[in-house]
C-alpha cells in the first residue's frame, strides 16, 4: 500500500497543546485518510509547537521531501500564532492585505451580527495573506485557508478546530487536490459485519494480490470491516467504470454480510432501515452494556418510528420488575447466561409490545469473572415475532472495550436475525 | 510552558495504519501527557510508516535532537515489525537472545495455555533484544518493551497496542524517567465540574501569573476542567510538600466544584460515591441521550449497588407507559420542556422505588429544532426524595456533541442536588 510512484503529501500539526496531550490529535487521521482516498503516498506526520525555529524546522524538512504539504493549526489572531508567517518565510513572499481573506473575516462577523468597528485589529490581521496565496473560504470561523507555492511545492494551511477545517478540506482542497492529480481518483465503500478482518481479507486474497487499477484497502474497525475500492481514471465516469464491477464482484462474494455502500453509512443506520422497511417495532434491554447499545441506535435521527423503549436492567431486581424474569430462574441459571439473556429478550418485546427484541447480559469486568466464565463473556439474545435466538461470546480488552464489542455484535445479531437469509 | 532547561523528550509513533488514517494516535497525546507530568519537554512528535530507510531517518534525526526518544509499534512478530531491528543498527548493537526476553513471551503463552511447542518462529524472534538493552516485561502480551543507549541517548521502544503500550509506561518507564530526572516531579490533579474554562483560569489568574515552581497546568474536557499542579523537588517529600499549599488554595477557591482529585477519577466514580455513602438509590430516564447517561453511569464498577434501573424513552408512548406521564400532559407542554422533564424525573423515581432520578429530554438535531426550542435545547430534572429540580440548557455542535454535554451536565446537576451546598 505505502510505496507508490504519485504524488507525496506530509502533514505538520501545529500547536503546543498537542505536544502537551492536552487533545488527542484527530485532524491528522482524518486527512491522511482523506489523502489516502486522493491516491496520495504520506509517508510523515509531524507535530509541532508554536514555535518559529522548530516550526521552519519541520516545514523546510517537508517541503525537501514531499510535493503538498499541508499544515494545521496556528492560524488564529493571537501573536502565538506563527503559521502563516512562517510559511511566508519559507516561500519567501512578503505578507499582503488580500480584499478576499479581508471578506472572510467580515463575513464571519457580520453573520454573527458583530459590528464592523467592533472588530479588533488582531481580527484583521487574519486577512493577511503570502503574496499570490490561494484564499479558501472558511464559513465557520475567521481564519481562511491559503495555499502558497512554495519552491514549486504546494503548502496547504489550514485551521486547527476540526469544525472549521474538515468542511474547509472536503469543500475547497479536495476538488483543488484532485484536480492537480493526473487524472481523477474515484473510489467506493463496501462496509462489512459479522466477518472477521483476517476472513475477510482471505475471501478477496486473488483480488489483492497484483491489484493494479482499481485497488481494494481494508480496514479494520470494532466488529467491522470496511473495504475502500479506488481507481485512477481520466475522468470520473471512467473511474465509476473501473470500480463498479469490483463492488459487484465484493457484493457476490460478501452477500449480506455488506451492510453499507456509503462513505458514512453506519450498522445502526442499516439496521434502523431494515426495521422500517418491514415495519418492525424494537426493544433494548440492557445489562453490561448498560444504555451504550440503545444510545447507538439512538444516534440515528428518526429512530423514534421503530424504537419504542429501552430498558437497563443492571441489577437482578430490575431483570425481574421491568422483565418479569421470575427470581428463581436468574438465580437457578445466574444472571449472565443464555437462559436469562433470552428471557431479557422476550421480556422486552412483551412489555413494550414490540415485534422485536435484542438483548445484552454480560461480565465486562474487571471482577465479576470466574473460571466458568471469565471476564468478557457475554450472551446476546433477539427476540423477533417471539422466535428467540441467543449467541454466547467472549470478547478480550477492557471494560470499555468489552462493553463496545457487546454492543458491535449485538447490532449485528439482530441484522442477521432479521434478514434470515444471512444463516 | 514549552520553554524549559531540562531534559528534552521526542516520539515516534510507528505504523503505516496512522499515516493511512486507519486508525487515531492515541498513544502520542497519552505519551505527551506523561511528559509534561514528568516536567520533560517535548517538541516534536513523529508518525512514520514500518520502512526502513524512513524510519532511520525518523530516528536519527530525534536523537540528533532530543535525550529520550520513545518510539511505540513496529514490535510485533512479522517481517513487517521493524521497529527493533532499525534501533540495534543505529545504536550499533546485534541482537542477541535475552532470558528475559525469552520469558515475557513463554509467559504469555503459558497464561493461555498454549503449549511451548506450538508457539511459532515468528513469536521467539521476539526475544531477540539489542545487546545491553534494558527488557521490560509486558503482562498484556509478547513483544517486551525496550530501553536502548543509543550515543547516550536513550530510546525507549514499546508496543502499539494502547492496552499494552499504558500499564507498561506507567509500571516501567514512568519511574525509569522519573529516576534519571535530575530531581523528581511531583504532581497532583484537580478535577473540576460545573464551572467554565475562562471561569475556572480568571479565578486563578494571579496564581498562573508569574509561577514558577509549582506550576498550574489547566486542561479542558467537555464539562470538566482539569487543573495539574506540578512541582520540581529533590525528592518526594519536597515534592509534596511544595504541592500541598498550592491544592488547599485551590480547594479554598472552588470548593465543591472540585469533584475528584485521583489521576483517573471521574466525575461518574464520584457521583456512585456520594450515592453509596448516603445510601442513595438511583434511576434514570433518557430520552435525546438514548441510554447514553446510564452507560456512563455503568462505567463504574459495583454501580449495582445504587443503580436500580434505567429507562430509555425516546417515544412519547414510552414516556407515557413506563413513566406514567399523562399523554395530555405531553401534548401540552411538548415532550422537550420542563414540566416533562420533572415528570420523567418523578415518574423514573416512583416506578424504580429509587430515592434520587435523573432525566433528560431534549433536541439533539440535526431535525426537530423550532424557533423557541432550536437544536441543542435540552432540559434536565433531577429528583432527590421527591424534591424536583429542572434545568434547561443551551448546547452547541452536532447531535453527538449536544448528547455528550447533556450527560455531564446531567451528571453535575445531579451532583449539585445531592451535596446542597453547592447552590
């Protein structure tokens, strides 16, 4: 995946507070993700404080060795904020009001109907630019972006907060990168649950090995797969030509385990989908997990129309008052068993009157365990149109680890449980 | 902050699955963290893929530049993991079998009851260490952590997993470095909740004004503010001593605003606190957080103590059924307001027989948003022995963010009702 003969992009994060790990540094995921779905080789990601020699340092070093450049952070109004001059510096460009940077800063606060008086000089100085930048727009905050040619390499600067630079990338520097790409880059998500990474990969060993055009990149997330097909092309129907009979073939080979197409369909999403089209109404009761799994479901605007309630049942007592699970049979069999988690289930469904139900009872540590059933055991039963199937699992990590595979597999039981035809 | 005479400390973060975005650094802001709770300072933080030629480069460069260089992945059995092989060659050392080393991966096996004859090759390769390194035992895996002079500097080599990576730092090398510091660290946290950042820094400006030994750290975290007040000593006695003063004036001046003052004490782990120690049971009743609330709640270990029940009721009819709220009472008020907030609040405390119930209803977005109640209006009500208190509240962001502040803020509201002082 890493060498390539394209086009090599690096990325600078610049500020003290990341050094400090006082934020955790998510703005360099997301673009190398978003470079690697441009067909970019990175092959660095630097952090940096704000600090002028370290900084020139770190910049001077990526443009020796990379085309595009692009630098986060420290592009705000406060004198810690070196970026901009930094870059001028490098490039050798002197700083110059730009009437476009200038309309940034205006337009912000005219939107928040902040006077133009008002606005303090340190605001302005936001519309200085290297001369012949690039101004991008920023409609979410006051710093635009600039591209700046820089010894025939690009340097891209962007905003720091996420809010203001993810929008800022997908709106005015992906279409500029993709652009400068010989040819286009055209790519498709095929997501995957209930499959192991290690499986999967195995089912599509031939298509990886001596891929060419388009490519196939997998990627592993909690109880999912996520499998990226990419190709380069001329232009982008070329490019949807090139990939959509490897998304044919990946739908042949992966059948219902694909639950999504989507750059950002999520399993909840799905499953929230297929219980609409069959007008299925649902149920949550909870015990390890504790509220996570229906709080998931609960991310999907417009889940009202199926979910009809949930019920966290950590305690016996509670497994017994809201479910109706009789006090002998939780102690006869324990709480975390299969007999008890297909009660939870069918109790759930019972008292909300729902056509189906999912249910969680588990141990996610770190006491709780024993030799019968360590920490991390966990049964998850479904209850659809009083048919009840119950699995038992095992899940390494922590609590919170436990707890979030719990919830990834649950999703997935009920998606199974529903369309028959996966079994 | 940044600026500092002592020793100077660098990463590298080493994975192509970062610079491919697969996966966020998490370890680099825990590792930065640490730094800064050692008084080390740190500049530079690298990610670079598993090649050879780049991660020489990487490496040489940081210790041309730095006295600790800690690199984390690349340990692991496959012909990928390059990690160690690139260090032993740039300190000038061969690999040589440790016994030590040799153990950590006997061990790991054996606790899993894996036979020694069925442990792989690949797997005893990883007891090949740089001759004279220091091994540190890893109890959450195979690869052993490392300490390497390399022209007296010293690079510390651990592994990717953040599940192993964590507890040997803070078993291993957290005393290693606090050892070789010339001097020790001491510090202490102080959580805050309820209080704003700018709030929580105007109220001790004076105090960051002109400190220098201890030193006030502030951290913000969504509700939270975390404030580390660090101190250089001869040793730990001086240490604390020097912080004690500092943390009874910070007391003094935020009083029950402070929640915690544990490293790892969260504000869930002290509301069950307060909970057990009154004797208090507790039920819940979502409806925007979805369950999110109670699986925060659930965090905490022996929460079974207090926590009777939750309800998650998104629908109105949930409200209706398990809550007991008139409908006609839904309908006149609409489902976000704080007349249902206050029933929901009730209604959880009767039908769970908890003496204390907390409740959100709110407008997470992206739909559902009016004029009067725009996105991001939530109303919490919490409810201690039948005393009812609601409050409404105004979040910023998307759906996540807005159901992410409402369960701190529901968890500092439900803190204010039970320590009454606070108002």
């Amino acid at each position: 995946m890493e060498e390539n003969n394209g086009m090599v992009a690096e990325l600078i994060s610049v500020g003290t507070e990341i050094l400090l790990g006082n934020i955790v540094n998510t703005n360099a995921a997301y673009l190398s993700e978003q470079c690697a779905r441009l067909g970019l080789s990175l092959y660095f990601q630097t952090v940096v404080g704000d600090n002028e020699e370290r900084l020139t340092q770190a910049l001077t070093q990526a443009i020796s060795r990379s085309d595009i450049v692009i630098l986060t952070g420290g592009l705000g109004p406060t004198k810690d904020d070196l970026t901009k001059e930094v870059t001028a510096k490098a490039a050798g460009r002197k700083l110059v009001e730009d009437p476009k940077a200038r309309k940034v800063v205006a337009d912000f606060f005219e939107a928040r109907r902040i006077k133009q008086k008002d606005i303090t000089e340190n605001n302005w100085k936001q519309a200085l630019v290297p001369e012949g930048a690039t101004v991008l727009p920023n409609p979410n905050g006051t710093a635009p972006g600039l591209i700046v040619d820089c010894q025939g390499k690009q340097v891209i600067l962007l905003p720091g907060p996420p809010g203001e630079m993810r929008p800022m990338f997908e709106k005015s520097v992906f279409p500029y990168l993709q652009k400068r790409s010989p040819g286009i880059i055209y790519s498709r998500m095929v997501k995957l649950c209930g499959i192991g990474e290690s499986k999967a990969a195995s089912m599509i060993g031939d298509l990886i090995e001596g891929q060419t055009n388009p490519t196939i990149a997998t990627y592993a997330r909690t109880g999912e797969v996520h499998l990226r097909v990419t190709a380069k092309a001329e232009n982008e129907e070329q490019g949807k030509k090139l990939v959509k009979p490897m998304v044919r073939e990946l739908k042949k080979r992966f059948g219902v385990h694909i639950f999504s197409t989507k750059e950002d369909g999520t399993l909840e999403e799905a499953l929230v989908d297929i219980l609409k089209e069959r007008k299925y109404s649902l149920a949550t009761a909870e015990s390890c997990t504790g509220g996570l799994l229906t709080a998931r479901l609960v991310n999907v605007s417009g889940v009202s129309e199926v979910l009809k309630q949930g019920y966290v049942t950590y305690s016996n007592k509670a497994k017994h008052r809201l479910l109706g699970i009789p006090k002998g049979l939780i102690k006869k069999y324990s709480p975390v068993s299969d007999r008890v988690a297909a009660e939870m289930a069918k109790g759930a469904a019972a008292n909300a009157g729902a056509d189906v139900a999912i249910a969680v009872t588990g141990i996610a540590g770190p006491h709780g365990g024993t030799e019968e059933k360590p920490v991390g055991t966990v049964f998850i039963a479904c209850s659809v149109k009083g048919q009840v199937t119950v699995r038992e699992y095992h899940f390494d990590g922590n609590r919170e680890k436990i707890r979030e595979s719990s919830v990834v597999c649950a999703l997935t039981l009920l998606r199974e449980c529903i369309l028959p035809q996966i079994r």
